[in-house]
C-alpha cells in the first residue's frame, strides 16, 4: 500500500491507496473533492496539485508509484480556480493546418514570468494536458526586476547570454523530467508557444533587451517571433516552431496580451491588472484597449522585503496576527511573500503599528524564534508600489473618461492575483476599494492563453484583435502620473 500525507492550509493526514490509481481518483475516493471540470480527462489543467520534492502536478495523469506528501489548495485557492473556468475561455483542440514531424508529438506552452515560470505539457494528438511544471525563475541570481536584468546584460560582456542560458536550462530540465517519464526523444517536442513580459522574451532569444530601458523605450520588436528549434538551445525537434506571442510595448508584454484574449467576460468597461515586479494594467471601454505599465518594484513578489520570498513552501501567504497565520506546506515559517506582506501591512494599518504616512516606531515582529519582522523599508516599499499601481489605474480611467461608478470589473491576473487577500489590498490603498465588490481573480491568464493558443489556431486570430484595438500610455509622458503618485502615496483607512 501507498501512504499518502494530505497537507491542506491548517491540517494533515495520512491516507493509503493501492498503486495503480490516479491521484485525483485516490483524493476523491478518500473525500477530498479536488476541483476538475474535464471530469479527469486531462484537458482543462485544473486539478492542479503540489507533491513535495516534485512540484506541481495535474492529479488526473499523475499516478502514484510510492510514499508521497501532497500540498493541495486551500478553500480560496480552490474557488480561484472554478474563477478560471467562469472568466478564462477554453477553446476547442483544433490545429488542423498542423503537419506532425514525428508521429507522437507533444508541444509546449510556456508563461515565462520575472519571478516564476510555467510549462503545459500538450499531446498535440488528441488535445490532453500532460503535465505542468513550474519553477522559480532562475535569473533572480541576477536581478530581482527586469530593469536590474537588463543592467546586468549592460555591466558584464557575457551577461547576455549567462541570463539566457539561465533559462534555457532550467526549461530543458523540465523538458527533460517530462521527455523521460514519457519515453520520448527530444524529437517528439515540436511546437511551443511562449508568453512572458517584453524583456523575458528577448532575453530568452539573446536579444539586446537595453533599448527597453532607455528612452523611447523601443524594444528590438513586440511582434510575434518565430524560430526553429535548432536556433534556441532548447532540447527540443530541429524543426520545431518556437513561438513567442506578440507584446504591446517595452513593458506591456505578451503576458498581457495572452490574458486579454483568453479571458471571456460580459463586461463592457473593465480592468485587467497583473502585479508583478512590473505593474501592467489595461483597460478595456467597449472595444478600445488603453494600457500602461508601472515600476511597480518586486516588493508584491517577496523581493526588496527584507524577509521576502517567493510564494513556496516556508513562506507566510496568510497573515491574521503574531500568533495566526498560514504557511505555504504548514511547515516552519522561513519568510513573507508577496500576499503575507499585503495582509501584514493591513494588519499594521488597522491595528495603528503605522500610521496613514507609513511611519514604524520599530521593527514589527512576526516571529522572534525564526527572526521574520517588518521594517520600516518594508514598509516604505509597499508604498511606493502600491501608489504606482493605484496611480496607474487612475491615469488610465482620466484618460478615458471615466469615473469609478462607469467600471463593471476589475480582474487580477498572475500568481499574486491568484492568493492576494483582496480586502487587504483594499485597506492598504493598492486595489480602489470604489470596485469592493467588483474585483476578481482569474489566475494564470498569460499561461492559459499560451496553451489556448498551443490548442487552437483560432486563438491567434483573437490576439490579432487585441493588439489592433490596443493603445500604449507612457506615464512617465503624463503630466498628472507624478502628482498621482504622491497624492497616493499615503494610506488611507478603509472599514472593509
């Protein structure tokens, strides 16, 4: 018999299963009502599962060969994820124009992110998801924001491709664990489609990306870019077409645009926010896109936090007070990613640690034994980030013509999206508590549209609409940006 430890947020057990039975068949059985809207056929990657020691995992292809321990997601993490059905379109498998190169051909979908990266894994054959992988982005040795990136491309006559072979590799690892526990060859890797922010894309093809920082901003190109496997150092089909989808600007990037055309909702006038170490916001008014980005700093990412850290196992993700909250696999607390940061600042804020200016008479506490605080840097870092969001969205809604009341939704993409305590955000001034009850996460847009258009040459049309209706703001360019940004920079007390 196979023991398997069920970590859910608050609670483990130990269930035992015969082999032979998939993941999500041995939750179901046991009570545990994993979320997969396919029924457990593989194609919609919702019954998204965490196994120690292994990373994520689809339940319904994952089938268990000894002991493990599984991480599964909390209650809010889980109606995240029905979200993703309800606002992300899912479009029907059709690549008919397709000629295979091998006659077991598999394709990819990448969401390559400043902090963390996805792959789908698609058996382009009948339209079943594989696998799913992700990992830290391994360029953070390098430059926690893209700008510090590409000042390290600037400072180093090899940093270039030292950050591109960073990320080839780490991609050719999961290719590998994927390509073995499949028996397949490289060969059998024959398309992939890839979505990631302007400056993650020309890294990753050993593109300059330093134009991106310097005025005007012009990046090398936002088109879409094809290339044929042999040209990328992917462990990958020789003639394997390697797609990355197109960008709107220098700091609008192909993440935006997947989510935007993968996202299906009745809204007429809505936003459409990923916050990140880059800050990129749309708003759509009927069919007009007007979109801008802001330096928003990786502070909502666990980084410049003093004990920041990405959202995995050891970091707080949920904070209530000193003595409760969550932690990422219920195991010791080892730091704060970017929700804890959000719900202990609101904390602070309500309980009066810090006043509506940000001021911290000394270091906050979370836990002395392991040496996790709150100083007054953190706080100042919060600031300045969320006034660079908040000051975002009210350029764009200025330049529009609208007011708070003409907005029907705001939908939070990403990973931050996906475990930010919304309430939180509202209280410390990051999301307008205007939109309270009008604010939705749709998680792994940018991924999601990736694999859509991994599936279907259908989707490619729709992000053709996209980029026609869409229209950059360069903030640094509107007068009013800098006087937003100080207005906003104070907290304001919300009762939420």
């Amino acid at each position: 018999m196979i023991k398997i430890k069920i970590i859910t947020p608050g609670n483990i057990a130990v269930i035992e299963s015969a082999a032979g039975h998939s993941l999500l068949d041995i939750l179901r059985v046991n009570g545990y009502n994993l979320y997969a809207p396919c029924g457990g056929k593989g194609t919609c990657g919702k019954c998204r599962v965490k196994i120690k020691n292994e990373g994520d995992v689809l339940a319904c292809r994952y089938y268990p060969s000894g002991d493990i321990e599984v991480i599964l997601p909390g209650k809010e993490e889980a109606e995240i994820l029905v979200h993703q059905t309800e606002y992300l379109e899912e479009v029907p498998f059709k690549i008919s124009d397709y000629k295979y190169l091998t006659n077991r051909p598999f394709g990819a979908a990448i969401d390559i992110g400043t902090t963390t990266v996805v792959i789908y894994f698609l058996n382009l054959l009948n339209g079943e998801i594989e696998k799913i992988s992700s990992f830290l982005n391994p360029q953070k040795l390098y430059g926690a924001d893209v700008i510090a990136r590409i000042n390290y491309c600037q400072e180093h006559d090899n940093g270039l491709s030292k950050l591109q072979k960073s990320i080839v590799d780490a991609i050719n690892d999961k290719f590998d664990d994927f390509r073995k526990n499949k028996r397949l060859d490289p060969s059998n890797l024959e398309k992939i489609i890839i979505a990631g922010n302007t400056t993650m894309l020309h890294i990753l093809l050993g593109v300059n990306p330093l134009p991106i920082a310097l005025a005007p901003f012009t990046p090398a190109f936002t088109d879409k870019q094809v290339r044929k496997g042999l040209s990328t150092g992917l462990n990958i089909n020789r003639e394997a077409e390697v797609i990355t989808i197109p960008c709107i600007s220098a700091y609008v990037g192909a993440d935006i645009v997947a989510g935007l055309a993968v996202l299906n909702v009745p809204s007429r006038n809505y936003f459409f926010l990923d916050i990140g170490t880059n800050g990129e916001i749309a708003l759509i008014k009927d069919r007009e896109i007007l979109t801008c980005a802001t330096a928003a700093g990786p502070a909502f990412e666990g980084a410049n936090i003093s004990c920041g850290m990405g959202a995995v196992s050891g970091a707080i993700s949920v904070f209530f007070s000193p003595e409760k909250y969550e932690v990422i696999g219920n195991s010791e607390p080892s730091g704060i990613c970017g929700s804890g940061i959000v719900d202990i600042v609101a904390y602070m804020l309500e309980n009066e640690i810090i006043d509506e200016t940000g001021f911290l008479k000394e270091t906050f506490v979370i836990n002395a034994a392991h040496k996790i605080v709150v100083t007054r840097q953190d706080i100042r870092e919060i600031q300045l980030a969320k006034s660079a969001i908040y000051s975002g969205i009210k350029i764009l809604m200025n330049l529009a013509g609208l007011s708070f009341s003409d907005i029907d939704a705001l939908y939070l993409a990403g990973g931050f999206g996906n475990y930010i305590n919304i309430k939180s955000a509202i209280k410390i001034g990051l999301l307008p508590y205007e939109l309270r009850d009008k604010i939705y996460p749709v998680g792994n847009s940018a991924g999601i549209g990736a694999l859509q258009y991994l599936k279907s040459e259908y989707f490619e049309k729709k992000i053709n609409v996209i980029l026609k209706n869409s229209r950059y703001i360069e903030l640094s360019n509107v007068n009013e940006f800098t006087m937003e940004f100080a207005l906003n920079m104070n907290f304001v007390k919300y009762n939420i």
